[in-house]
C-alpha cells in the first residue's frame, strides 16, 4: 500500500509538472494555431499618401514586416500580399489600381486566414486631424466588434480619440469574404503623428497593440 501511494505521488508530481509546462508554453504563444493575413496598403507605382519624401506605402510595410514578427513569435501562421515595394496588379492591366486591389482579396479570400488587417495611413488637409482608426465592412457580423475592440486599443495606448466607421463602397475590402479589417494607424498629413510613425519605437509600440488586439480576439 505505501509502494502505491508512493507511486501515484510521483504521478501527480509528473501530471503537475507538465500540465505547468504546456500552461506555460500556452501563455507564450497564445496564437498557435491561427492564421493571419497581413496587407501592406499600396507599394511600387502607387506611394499612397505622402509627405514630401515620407511616402505611405514604406510606414505600411515597415510596421507590417514587424507586426508579422511579432504574430509569429506568438505562434501565428502569418501570410503577407506584399513583402518588398511592389503591387499586386497583374502585369499589362488595363486598370492597375483595380487590378492591385482585386489580387489582394483574392490572396486573403483563398487563404485558410482567420482574419486580415489591412494597414494603411490616412491623410487630410485639414493637418490638425491625427488618431489611429477601424474601419470595417458588413460582409461578416463580427467586423462591428472587431473593429471595437481595435478602436478601443487606439484610444487607450495611441493618443487616438476617433470612433469606427462602416466602409461599404471601398473596391477591396467589399469583395473580402474574410473577417478583418481596414486599419489606418494614424494621420501622414499630421506633423507630430508623421514624426512619430517614422520612429522605431512607436512602430514598435503599434506593433504591440495590434498584436494585443489579436490576442484579446482569440482568446
């Protein structure tokens, strides 16, 4: 009898030690098992919005290039439409810009995604206007909460005091089958928020609340 309960002690010493690792291992890459497709707003031919020589289209890339670091390093399985300065327009389109935005839907809607985040800046002439905003579509019903949760984010952690807005006559983003969203993670045209959309450190910090987000969505 004591043979016995010695043995089933040390089973539970076993059963307490993994059960602790794989709680561990969960918390550290608490996006296994998703997939998540990341798109670069504009590239090549189409710079997007810019500022003297501060174009859109490099921001967009940089933060998502980090942004997939990030996923990965938290389990994702993360898919990009562009890595480098380039479109996705198909080569002798009559119209490249439509041709660019159709290629993109159909990479995420063929895709085993979750969700996508498409990251662009937003500009305006009016340069006083600066925050982070969700824009979402009503393809899927959860786009509304997810562009909530995202919204919330930016108000709290990125000086951002701007509310979702439903898109629903943008080309791309209506012929997206998946859940996700159009991201604009602050304004070109405004000169603090180009400052700092330009610095390692607050790409960094917008890489952790995009990443947070997710996190929150998933789990």
């Amino acid at each position: 009898e004591r043979m016995y309960k010695f043995k089933m002690f040390l089973i539970f010493i076993v059963l307490v030690c993994v059960f602790d690792r794989v709680d561990a291992f969960i918390k550290e890459v608490p996006l296994l098992g998703r997939v998540i497709y990341l798109d670069a707003g504009h590239g090549g031919v189409d710079p997007g919005a810019y500022y003297k020589d501060i174009y859109e289209e490099d921001i967009n890339l940089s933060i998502t290039l980090k942004l997939r670091d990030s996923l990965e390093k938290l389990g994702a399985v993360v898919y990009l439409t562009r890595d480098g300065d380039y479109d996705l327009s198909t080569p002798n389109a009559y119209l490249r810009k439509r041709s660019d935005l159709g290629n993109r839907a159909k990479m995420i809607n063929e895709s085993s995604a979750d969700i996508y985040l498409s990251l662009h800046l937003n500009a305006s002439s009016n340069t006083s206007w600066k925050g982070a905003q969700a824009f979402y579509d009503d393809i899927n019903e959860e786009n509304v909460e997810l562009a909530k949760i995202f919204q919330d984010a930016f108000n709290k952690n990125l000086n951002s005091n701007r509310t979702i807005k439903e898109i629903s006559n943008l080309y791309m983003y209506k012929n997206i089958k998946k859940p996700g969203l159009l991201l604009e993670l602050g304004f070109i045209s405004n000169p603090n928020e180009r400052y700092l959309l330009r610095q390692n450190w607050y790409q960094d910090k917008v890489v952790r609340v995009l990443s947070n987000c997710l996190i929150e969505i998933f789990n």
